[in-house]
C-alpha cells in the first residue's frame, strides 16, 4: 500500500471514529484530494479510482495521457 492510500485510510478512520466531523477536515488534515475520499467512503469502484489517480499522477508530471494510452491503462 503506498504512502498516499496509507493516509487515506487514516483519513477514513479518523472519520469513522469521531476524530473529526466533516470530510474537509479529514482531507486537509491527511492531506489526501477530496474527491478521492469521498469516492472512497462512497465506495466507488478501486479500478475507476486507480486510472483518475493514474491520470492526475501523470498530468502533475507535464504529461498528458492520450484516450488511447488511458484505455490502455484501464484494460
């Protein structure tokens, strides 16, 4: 598990025990993306939220990945 899952699930934990009241706070706290914790504890499908992340990793680096490359990913 990376670092970045690692601090979501803590973000989930602190959530579901009371430790904090609202998502916003859990989110800036662990410093996870917002939409990724809610998607979360939505419980959206992983394989949907690994190909998001994978495109946002990817733009973060300057590139851009192509609909060919990104269906590629998703197969």
């Amino acid at each position: 598990m990376s670092n970045r899952d690692d601090m979501i699930q803590l973000a989930i934990a602190d959530l579901e025990s009371g430790v904090f009241t609202s998502q916003r706070q859990a989110d800036a706290k662990h410093q996870v993306p917002r939409s990724t914790l809610a998607s979360r504890l939505a419980g959206s499908s992983a394989a949907r939220e690994f190909i998001v992340d994978w495109i946002l990793e990817e733009d973060a680096r300057g590139y851009s990945p192509t609909q060919a490359r990104t269906r590629e990913m998703a197969s």
